[in-house]
C-alpha cells in the first residue's frame, strides 16, 4: 500500500459517507417535516446538512493524490461512452454541484418547500448513481477479486451504514447546541433528535446485520476465481480482517443498542452523545481497514 | 493501409535469448521497471514412476517454453475502453497508441489489461506502452523486437493474413484466455503448449516480468 492506494481509501469512503449522509438526512427531514411540519423539519436537519460538503470536497481533493499527473484531472470526464471511470468522476461533480446548489437553496430558503424537495431528491439520485459508478470501476473481469455482486451492495451498505453513524454525530452536535440555547431541552426538537437517533440506532444494527451476511459471501465467492485474495483476507491479512469485523459489530451493534437505549430516556444525554461519537468512530475505522483490505487482497488475471 | 496490425510468434523456435525485449528496451529507450516487450517462462512436469515398470523406472516429463508478450493490440482493447481521458486511442491500423499529453496516470489501463501492456512511469506520472515502433513502420522498416530475433521467431502483418499463414492460436499459456480483448496475436505453439487456464506449470520468471 502506498499514497495512491490510501487516496483511493479516503476518496470512495468520504464520498459514500456523504451520499449516505444526504440520503438519511433527507429521510429523516421527509418524515419529521410529515409529522412536525416544514419548520421543524428545517431546524432539525440544516446544520447537519452544512457538514456534508466539506466531507465530499476533502474526498475528491484526496482522489487526485491518486493521479500521477493531475494537471491533466480535467480530462478525466471525456469517456462517458465506456470509461465506468469517467462516469464516477462525471456523477461526483454533478453530486458536489447538485447538493451544493441544494444546500444554498435550503440555507437561504430560496424557493418553496416542494421545489427545494426536488431539487434535494435529484441530489439524492445522482449521489446513488455516484456510488453505483464507483463499485462498476471495479468490476472487471481482469481483478476477480473485485468483479463480484458484493462490490456494489458492499459499497452500499458502506454509503448508508457511514451516512447513518455520521448523521447519528452530526445529530447530537446539534442536541447539545440546542440545548445549550434551551436548558433541560424540553422543546419539540430534542424530542424529535433523540426520536431521529433511536431509528439511527435501528438502521445501523439492521445495516449491521446485512454487512455481516455480505462479508462471509464476498469470502464465498472470492474463492472460486479470485483464490489467492481469499486466502490473502483469511491468512495473511487475517489479523485487520478480524479488527474491520471488530469495530463494526462494537461501533454499529453494541453502542447500536445503547444509543437505542439512551435515546430512549430523557437525562441520559451525556451517554447517548458519547456513545453516539464512539459509534461512529469506531464504524468508521471499521469501514477504512475494510476499503483497505478490498484494496490489499486485490489479484489480476492474466500478466501483469 | 493494415486493417489490423498484428504480431506472429514462433514458440517453437524461440529460445529465450530475450534479444526482443533488449532491443526494445533500447530502441525505445525505457527506464528501469518498464519492458514493453517481455519474455515469460513457463515450465511444469515432475519425475513419475513409469506406467509400465513402476517398481523400476521413474521417468521425468518436465517442460519448459518461452513466450515473448507486448502489447497485443487488441480488437477489443480493455484499457481504450477503461482510460477516462481518451488518452488510448485504437488507430485505423489497428495499433493501440497511447498520447502521454492526455494521460492523467491512474493506472486504470493497468487494471483493466490483462497482457500488462500499459506500464507506468513514475518519474513522469504516465502511462507508457508499446507503439509497434510506428516511427519505424512509417519509414518502411520492421519493429525493433522483430528484427533482432535471432531465431525469426517473431513476425508481424496484417492479422488475417497471419492467420490465413499460421493458424488462429491466440491464447497458450501463460497468457490468459483470448476472450477478453480479442488480441491481435498468432502463435505458432511449442510441442509443450498449454492451453490459457488449463495449463499444468506455472509462470517461472515472474519476478523479472
């Protein structure tokens, strides 16, 4: 491994964890903004929607630590036509610019409720197609290892598992502002944060347990073409492989249910903010052992 | 014009004096890690108990051949397709070219090759590959690989007409399978060839490819 491989590292992992931001947040604004109203909805969501874009551009700023002539990175969007490369890029720049324009809409209130709905489901979309691009540069047939359905539904669950814990940080922030402005947090929007992270708790359990069905099968089914890399993850790399399972299961299960738990009482804000901030800590050094190890395990078919 | 360039290589006659890869390497003048043209080996077999006498006789079967590798030039060229940039492009002759002013170096031609054709230059950040010695083919002169094979083992023209001239035989291992990228490559197989992916040995140099 080398600065190349860790600018792909923080590249596809910023870029799902912000994707994934934006999608749970909008969830959560859809439904608070159903049940509580716009404005509501609105206060709740607004800070947390500002820590997107900086976690995006530090990304792409990562990913040309990848090029070895990156004067030429502008170019990288000419081959829409077959390069599944070329459309990553394409898809993360409209996403940057898309939730950009949305995030300036949102802040300043330009334009109504449901056109700035719109314009935030677009987003929504590009971002899905951004993570759906990134797992297709992978699929070749000339890295077996890669070139599996596990690829895209692993990136995907990394989108919305890192979305979820990050929202999860992100959320309590905002609790304790909040509260700090409102002493005891007796208003609708504490209720409505801690109500926003009992379902974070629940998604990232339930995200938990698909992870931990996709890994055994990406195993599985490296073993047939990709022999060597499954020998690499179980042997040789065998020791981070068990610590990427470590830090997932404590991060997104065991501080899952206590976060379900301190959520669920009101006095407990303390334990629910820390365990919030571990939770996420934790997955994320969890996801990045297990980009790096997709990386390190990787085989080529053929010469090289 | 060509409609698809091609080269022909003689395993039968190959010797392994790697004459082709030097001569590329000067010609071309390539830094330390790049060889556009290569010479694998590939060898297997063991010492057996003879079916006839076994309590008497153990018998060896081992083999080893050579297999000079460049760039294929492929009909259906991953790393074309792969590169963002636009930088490889497939010309009307069929060779692949890649234009370093376009290349933005990440590698991605790399992944997707499965001959190890496009190799990196560290010192300049890009891609680098074989050209088919254009510059000499356009004044009339052979590929620098090809001339200075000792053994005539390596040829080059029109694709069909190799075939026509040589047979179709494309994928001999250690190289892999054909169906990939459609090489523009004709083999004349050693006596010990192995079929790409069912072969019995294993690559002997690799460190040195």
């Amino acid at each position: 491994m080398n600065v190349r491989e860790w600018a792909l590292i923080t590249f596809t992992i910023l870029a799902q964890m912000s994707v994934g931001s934006f999608i749970v947040l909008g969830v959560v604004h859809y439904f608070v903004g159903k049940k509580s109203g716009e404005k509501q909805a609105d206060e709740l969501s607004d800070r947390a929607l500002l820590a997107i874009g900086p976690v995006l551009a530090l990304g792409m700023a990562a990913s040309l630590l990848h090029l070895g002539n990156p004067l030429n990175a502008y170019k990288a969007v000419t081959n829409l036509g077959t390069s599944w490369l070329s459309r990553e890029i394409f898809f993360g720049v409209l996403f940057a610019v898309a939730g950009a324009v949305f995030a300036v809409m949102q802040w300043k209130k330009i334009a109504t409720f449901q056109i700035r709905n719109l314009v935030a489901i677009l987003a929504a979309v590009i971002g899905v197609a951004l993570v759906y691009s990134m797992a297709m540069v992978y699929m070749m047939p000339t890295r077996p290892g890669w070139n599996l359905v596990t690829t895209p539904l692993a990136f995907f669950t990394t989108t919305l598992l890192l979305g979820v814990l990050a929202m999860g940080a992100a959320f309590v922030a905002n609790y304790w502002y909040v509260q700090s402005k409102n002493p005891g947090c007796a208003s609708e929007q504490c209720v409505l944060l801690r109500d926003s992270l009992r379902w974070f708790a629940v998604a990232s359990i339930v995200l938990l347990g698909f992870q931990f069905v996709l890994l055994p099968l990406w195993v599985a089914l490296m073993a047939g073409p990709a022999t060597a890399s499954a020998a690499m993850l179980v042997g040789e790399f065998g020791g981070v492989f068990a610590l990427r399972l470590a830090f997932v299961f404590l991060g997104a299960g065991v501080l899952g249910i206590f976060l379900f738990r301190a959520a669920s009482s009101p006095g407990q804000e303390k334990v629910m903010g820390t365990v919030a901030y571990l939770a996420f800590a934790l997955v994320l050094v969890g996801e990045v052992l297990g980009r790096f190890l997709f990386y390190a395990t990787a085989t080529h078919f053929g010469l090289q | 014009m060509a409609k698809q360039l091609a080269f022909h290589f003689d395993a039968s006659a190959c010797n392994g004096c790697k004459a082709c890869q030097i001569a590329c390497k000067d010609k071309n003048d390539l830094p330390l890690g790049i060889n556009w043209r290569r010479v694998a080996q590939y060898g297997g077999g063991g010492w057996l108990p003879h079916p006839t006498r076994p309590d008497l006789v153990v018998a060896n079967n081992i083999y080893a051949y050579s297999m000079s590798v460049a760039c294929m030039h492929c009909e259906n060229p991953a790393c074309v397709q792969a590169c963002p940039t636009n930088a490889l492009t497939k010309r009307a002759d069929g060779v692949v070219l890649i234009n370093q002013d376009q290349c933005v170096g990440c590698r991605y031609c790399e992944w997707a090759c499965p001959y190890g054709a496009p190799q990196f230059n560290e010192a300049k950040g890009v891609m680098t590959k074989c050209t088919f010695c254009e510059d000499l083919l356009a004044q009339g002169q052979n590929p620098a690989c090809v001339d200075s094979c000792p053994a005539r083992a390596l040829a080059y023209g029109e694709l069909s007409e190799l075939r026509a001239k040589y047979g179709t035989e494309n994928a001999i291992e250690p190289l892999p399978a054909a169906n990939l990228t459609a090489p523009a490559l004709v083999i004349t197989p050693h006596r010990h060839a192995q079929a790409s992916s069912k072969g019995t040995g294993h690559l002997l140099n690799g460190e040195e490819l």
